[in-house]
C-alpha cells in the first residue's frame, strides 16, 4: 500500500454522539460492502431482527478508536462510552441487558454529531469474530444533591481495522427488515 497523504478541510468539526444502535451479533447475516471505499451499505439481519437505539443527553457519550502497531501487528481499540441518567429501573434493565448479551457480542452502528455513522464490532477481516463486549459499567448516586446520578456504560472490542463507515438508512435500523439501508 502506498501513502496518498492527506488533505485538511475546513467546516465543522463538532464531537459527541448522537445515537447508538445495538444488536446481538448473531442476528446479522451480512453487511453489503462498497467496492471503492471502507463503508458498507446494508446489513442483512435475520429474519424479524432489529437495531435497538440508545439515545443520550449532549455531550454524554463518545466514540474511540486507539490504533497501535506491535510486533508487526496492528490492533486497534474500539470503545464507546456513555451515560444513561439516573440510577433507576430503566438504566438498571439496559446495564443488565448489555451484560447478559455481551458474552455473544454486539454490533453497533454509532452516529455521531456531525450525522456520520460507523459500524463497530464488525469489519472485513475479522467480520462479526472481534465484537463489542460490555466492558464495564459503574453506577453513582453522586455526594451532594447538585452531583448528577448514572450509569456510564463503556462497551470495547479489539480488532484490527478502523471502524468502516455506514451509508445506508440510520432511521431504517429499528425496523424489523430483511435488509437494511440500500
């Protein structure tokens, strides 16, 4: 592979994300690459299979991705963290959710602020072998009565590609389809 460089853009270049969608690995069939580029443009699901959608407050969730060569070997680290607010019933069942499915593992389609989608948990290479896992979750009441209450949810997988981008409908992942996004 030869380098090619890379140009600056100018516009915005706002962080955060603004929604996560989560499923259990072996309800996806495939994922429709695109030939020129490291995208995909569908993803098959089994039959009546949909994303579940996570939603969080501003500026309460990040994407990472931490590339490093060693040995030869390139690894790079996927993690996704975020705060469901307060500690009640609501955040309690999505925390026991992701722990109880996290042994088989997720795939994630995360949109961040910008309206960019990137699939986690899966990629050419590995396809769905490296998925997200729940790496762990730690819940506050907080000390005093301004301190905010929560549980921040931070999911991981290692791999050896950066996130590929998704093209295809982010709306249509909820809908229970045999395809999604073409």
């Amino acid at each position: 592979m030869a380098l090619t460089g890379y140009k600056k853009t100018c516009g915005k270049q706002s962080g955060g994300v603004r929604s996560l969608f989560l499923i259990e690995k072996d309800k996806v069939k495939s994922l429709t690459q695109e030939a020129a580029e490291k995208s995909y443009s569908a993803i098959v699901l089994v039959a009546d299979a949909a994303f579940s959608k996570y939603e969080f407050k501003e500026d309460e969730a990040e994407f990472k991705e931490t590339t490093k060569v060693e040995n030869g070997s390139v690894m790079v680290t996927q993690e996704l963290s975020f705060l469901l607010p307060k500690m009640g019933k609501e955040s309690r069942i999505a925390v026991e959710e992701l722990a109880d499915i996290s042994p088989c593992g997720l795939i994630g389609v995360v949109v961040d602020n910008m309206g960019n989608a990137r699939v986690v948990g899966y990629n050419e290479e590995q396809k769905d072998s490296r998925p997200l896992r729940l790496s762990q979750s730690e819940g506050t009441t907080g000390k005093a009565l301004s301190d905010a209450t929560g549980e921040t949810v931070t999911l991981m997988c290692d791999t050896t590609e950066k996130a590929y981008l998704f093209t295809g409908d982010t709306d249509a992942l909820t809908t229970p389809a045999a395809e999604l996004g073409s």
